[in-house]
C-alpha cells in the first residue's frame, strides 16, 4: 500500500464513521421527535378524557340535582295534599262539633218548651 492509497483508505474510513454517527443522529433525533409527538399526542387525548370526564360529572350532577328537585317538588306536594287533607278533617270535625252543639241546642230549647 501507498501511502496515497493509505490516506484515502484513512479518509474513506474517517467518512464512513462520521456518516454513521450523523446516521445515529439522525435516528435519535427521529426517536426524540417521535416521543415529543407522542406526548403531546398523550396530553391532547389527557385533556380530552380529562374534558369527557367533566361533562359526564357535569350531568351526572346536573342528574343528582334535578333528581334532588324533582324529589323536593314531590315532597312539597306530599306535604300540600296532607295539608289539604288535615283541613278537610278539621273542617268536618268542626262540622260534626258545630252540628252537635246546635243539635244540643234545639234540644235544649225543646227542653225548655216542655
């Protein structure tokens, strides 16, 4: 070998590695790219579920609350008719104890005829 040849064969060499390292490079820069993309890709889909997860809390309150309305209404209603029903027994009660305290009277003053 000459010592031309050898200088080439050294070049070609030195090529050769710096081609593979810029290779190596290359390819973890594709790696780095690729787990970049890739957790941004997880942070979107995160605030995505992340945002899903809200609105089914978001209606499964919203369901609770008006579950909660609609029971108070039917409470207030329960309540109105008891209401409702305890007059119309004090009134009849009343009724009956107004009837027999008039009916006492007329017998008191058919009494007093007698």
């Amino acid at each position: 070998m000459t010592s031309s040849q050898s200088a080439v064969s050294y070049s070609d060499q030195q090529l050769s590695k710096s081609y593979q390292q810029m290779s190596r490079e290359a390819q973890e820069m594709k790696r780095r790219r690729r787990r970049r993309f890739q957790s941004q890709v997880t942070v979107v889909e995160a605030d995505l579920m992340s945002n899903v997860e809200q609105e089914a809390d978001n209606s499964k309150r919203n369901s609770e609350e008006s579950d909660a309305v609609l029971k108070n209404q039917q409470i207030v209603r329960v309540q109105k008719m008891a209401t409702v029903e305890w007059i119309q027994q004090k009134r009849k009660s009343f009724s009956v104890i107004f009837n027999q305290s008039r009916m006492h009277s007329k017998r008191c003053r058919l009494n007093k005829l007698i």
